[in-house]
C-alpha cells in the first residue's frame, strides 16, 4: 500500500513538471490566409519536440500554437493532424510540417508569400 501511494505521488509531481524552452524568441508575426488573420507580437518558443507560437493582441493571447512534426494543437487542448489542419487554413498543397519548419528556421527575417493561394506569412525576430 506505501508503495502505491508513492508511485502514484512521484507520477504525479513528474507527470506535472513543466517542460523548459530550449530558446524563446520575442517576433513580430503575420499570419495571413483566405480563413485565418493574425498580426501582433508574440513569441516562438521550441521545446525538445514541439514549436510554440503565441500571438497576442492588447494584451491577450489570441493564438496559441503548438506545432509538432505531424500534428498541431491549439490552447484548447485541440489537436489534429498537420494535414488537416493545412487543409483548413493553409492549402493542401503545403506539406505536413510546413508551419514547424518555417517558425523554426535560424533566420531573423522570414517572408513566404503564395500569391497563388493568398497566403502570406511574415515573421520577425527581435
């Protein structure tokens, strides 16, 4: 019985650590596409196997991302596949990774333009 009741306890100060970033970054991010429309500050945060990105607006947060290799989740705990989610709000040519990728390039400047599918990304790290 203190066996149990101590795995349990340590399962659940682990379980609810949080994670450190690897780096966070202040940037300037544009987010603009036929169904989706973001331009604030925020900031980009990478872990070991996800990307954040936070927008905010007056002080509220109004987009939180977090983009893992094959699928992204939104603050509310909603997640869904990379694929679906391109479907929705980028375009169904993009390739699954897409928006990981683009956030976590070493650039400080970064523009992807797609006039094609009016899509148009900018992000500026400070």
């Amino acid at each position: 019985m203190r066996f149990a009741f101590i795995f349990i306890l340590s399962f659940l100060f682990i379980g609810c650590a949080t994670k450190e970033p690897i780096v966070s970054q202040s940037a300037t991010i544009l987010i603009k596409t036929p169904t989706m429309k973001f331009y604030d500050k925020g900031f980009i945060t990478s872990y070991d196997n996800y990307t954040q990105i936070q927008i905010y607006s007056a002080g509220q947060t109004v987009l939180d991302l977090m983009l893992y290799t094959n699928r992204i989740c939104k603050s509310t705990f909603e997640c869904e596949n990379s694929k679906s989610f391109n479907e929705k709000f980028l375009h169904t040519s993009y390739k699954d990774d897409f928006l990981k990728e683009l956030f976590e390039k070493d650039e400080k400047s970064i523009v992807h333009r797609d006039k094609k599918n009016s899509i148009l990304i900018k992000i500026k790290k400070d």
